[in-house]
C-alpha cells in the first residue's frame, strides 16, 4: 500500500489551499452581460404570452412564435462552434388529457447541442428552463401573460449560457434547452427525459432554472440578491425500491448523486462567482410542487432545480392587474438583472468546470475486510480525460457539507478516521484544477 506523501505530512488540507481558477472559466463568467439578458427577457415577453396551448402557427405571437426564436437564437450561436453544435425541435403532437390539456397540442422542444471533442467522452451536461408563460387561469391561454421571471429569467439564462460557450471546445457535451409545457405538468421535459433514458444517454448533470430574476419577497419587501437556492433530493428517487435498505445501512441518506451535484454547484459557483451564496435546500423542489428537473430525477439522471431566494406570488401565476394601487403580474421591470447575472454566471461556471473536468472515478470502493480506526480507499482511473490525481472528501456524518481534501496521485488511500464517524468521497481533477462530481464509495466484495 503506497501512501500519499501530502496525507503523511498534512492530514487535512482545506479548500483554499488546493482550489485553483480556471482562467478560460473566469473568461466566460466575465462575459455575460445584463444587456443580453435584458434583450432576452423583452424580446420573450413581446410575444404576449407563451402558454403552451396558444398558437403555433402565429408568426408574432404565442408559443410558436417563442420557439422560434428560442431557435433562431441558438442557430446564430451555432456558427461559433464550428458545426458541432446541432439546433432543432423536438416535437410531438399531445392529445388531450382531461386536466391542464384540452386539444391535441403540438409540443416542442428548442434544443442546441454542444458536441464534445473527444469522442469517446459520452458525459452529456444539460443546462434547462421551461418557455411556456400563464396567468392565474393555467388554462387560459389568450391573456397576457409575460414569464418575465418565470420562466424568462431561466430562458435567458440558457440563451446566454449557449452563446457564451458556443466557442469552447470541451471533451464533453452540453445540451442547451428551454421546456415547452411545464405549467401543463412538465410535459416537454418529460418527452426529453424518456428519450433521453429510452436511448440510454449518459446524463450526467442538469441544471434547470425556474425563475433567478427576482429579488423581492412580496408580502414583507425583504430583498435578497445574494443568494441562490439549489434545491435536490437525498434519497434517490429511482433506488427507492430496490437500493433504499443498503442506503440506510451505509447511513447515505444525504448523499444521492442530486445531493452531490448540488454540492458541487455550491463550491464552483461560490468560486466563480463574487459576491454569490448558494444555499442548498435538502428538498426535491419547493413545499408540494415540482419543475422539470423532477422529470430527470423519475429517469435517474442527476438534477437539480436553481431558483432565487424569494418567490413574490403577488407576480407569479397572476393576471396583470392593478388593485389597490398594487401591481399584480410577471412583469419585466420587476427583474432584478445585477441579481439575474450572478445567476447566470453560477450556471455558466458550473457547466464548464464539468465539461472540462474528467469524468468520475470508477470502482470507487471502501475496504472492510478488517475492523480498523482507519479507512482504506481505492478506485480506477475515469473512462475519460486526464486526472493529475485526486481528492479524496472528507466531512462528518452530521456536516452538510464537505469539510476536507485529500491530494494523491494514487489510486488508493489509508486515512486515519474511522468509516464509522465520517463520510469520504474521491472525485478526480485535471491540470487546469477542473474537478469531476465526487464519489461515494461503495463496499468493496
């Protein structure tokens, strides 16, 4: 057994001492601009309203309308990347289901992908918002309705997000998309996520945003721009039957690949991003409601919904209105877009970072043929790109967080902690300090 020169020196290593910045990322992160995400926001709420059950054949307004130049877009963007990006539909015909669908509806999907450079990478990386835009009556599909927040403020983020990386050259593949049919019950990343499963895609992480534009709670007119919240599942909702008893045994309640992501897009974007904090919420999504990440989690892809501190309900889901001398409705003056470019500059970090990155470790693994006070871990190289070594993670069974790093250039480790008082992972890192998601080991047989 070979043991890391940094462990027998150094027992623990903290964050500030081994993270590095990417300079292409910095370079990204510095180029989105409020103006485009302004641009985006207005030219989306031109449309008048974007509902999904509106037309499809206007050229001017209504859903059709926005997809096509959701599609436009990404077709501009295109040309930056020298044909590897693809930009299509993805459409069906929905027939009617006697709730929030009443009249076949043609759904689509705009959708850019972002192919990686190295071949035999299959890790897909996908950045989502939904199009669609309601008032108060989800069927009403004739008023105005602006989605200036909800969900423009997501759309322009995947927007910004593609024309800012459309140049990059990553090993791995990122999917640009925006949901049509989410306020219908998440229909259009549901079509996506089936596909996605049906055609055993290798998706890795996805990133969905559901309104990052507003600032303001609307019953106290507390503001609070720093923040963003990253909501994600624990137990995993597609091992619930078959692997729950094992994780409860291992006591990794907490540390579902979601869980993981999450914790990832806290350090990148805290990283990257000045003057941002992520706060993760140990939830799939808000108290009984849902968006189209939960599409992706059903199919047992990792994913996570991004979303601001505050929700102000007296401008979600609302006819425009004044009473009272009180405005009511999603409007665009109401975005907040210093707020909405720190958002959309977490987003951007975290899908380079990973695009860059290695891919995982595989056979990560714990040994217990022996009962110790110390812990030995071992693991194979990643299928894909080049690790300069790894870091092993270390925290308490009580931390959310993790609390240490270990550097080794080895594929195993002795630690000198009890398996039993803490939680470890290994993730690998490359030479630009890019950093795969961690792995939690598994027991090895």
């Amino acid at each position: 057994m070979k043991y890391s020169l940094l462990l027998l020196l150094v027992p623990f290593v903290s964050f500030s001492q081994i993270k590095t910045k990417d300079e292409e990322i910095k370079k990204y992160v510095s180029e989105v601009s409020s103006d485009s995400l302004k641009s985006y926001i207005n030219s989306l709420v031109g449309f008048h309203t974007r509902h999904t059950l509106s037309s499809v054949d206007d050229k001017n307004q209504g859903i059709g309308a926005a997809r096509s130049w959701v599609l436009g877009k990404f077709k501009d963007y295109a040309k930056n990347s020298g044909g590897r990006m693809e930009v299509y539909l993805q459409q069906e015909d929905i027939q009617p289901d006697g709730k929030r669908v009443d009249k076949i509806t043609s759904l689509g999907n705009p959708i850019a992908f972002l192919k990686g450079t190295d071949p035999n990478d299959k890790r897909i990386f996908l950045i989502s918002a939904h199009l669609d835009s309601r008032v108060t009556d989800v069927m009403n599909r004739t008023s105005f309705a602006p989605g200036a927040n909800d969900d423009g403020s997501g759309v322009s983020a995947v927007i910004e997000s593609a024309r800012i990386l459309s140049r990059s050259s990553f090993p791995a593949s990122v999917i640009f998309v925006t949901f049509s049919g989410e306020e219908q019950s998440l229909l259009g990343s549901k079509l996506l996520a089936d596909k996605a499963k049906k055609e055993n895609l290798q998706i890795e992480a996805v990133l969905n945003n559901d309104m990052i534009g507003n600032a303001e709670e609307g019953e106290t007119g507390k503001i609070n721009n720093r923040t963003l919240r990253v909501f994600s599942e624990g137990m995993p909702y597609v091992d619930l039957d078959k692997k729950a008893m094992n994780i409860r045994n291992l006591g990794l309640e907490n540390d579902g690949d979601s869980r993981q992501l999450a914790r990832y897009i806290k350090e990148i974007a805290e990283e990257y991003v000045k003057g941002l904090e992520v706060k993760l919420i140990y939830r799939n999504d808000r108290f009984l409601r849902g968006g189209d990440h939960s599409s992706f989690v059903t199919q047992g892809f990792p994913s996570v919904r991004l979303t601001e501190y505050y929700e102000n309900y007296d401008r979600q889901h609302q006819d425009i209105r004044t009473e009272h001398n009180k405005q009511y409705g999603d409007l665009p003056q109401y975005i907040d877009y210093n707020y909405l470019k720190r958002n959309v500059a977490a987003n951007i970090a975290v899908l380079a970072s990973l695009a860059k990155a290695p891919s995982k470790p595989e056979q990560v693994e714990v040994n217990v043929k022996e009962l110790t006070n110390s812990t030995v871990l071992q693991w194979e190289r990643p299928k894909s790109g080049f690790p300069i070594g790894y870091y092993v993670l270390v925290r308490e069974t009580d931390s959310p967080l993790w609390q240490k790093k270990l550097f080794t250039k080895e594929l195993t480790i002795k630690i000198p902690l009890s398996k039993d008082n803490y939680i470890f992972a290994v993730q690998a890192v490359n030479q630009s300090g890019n950093l795969s998601v961690p792995v939690i080991p598994a027991i090895a047989r």
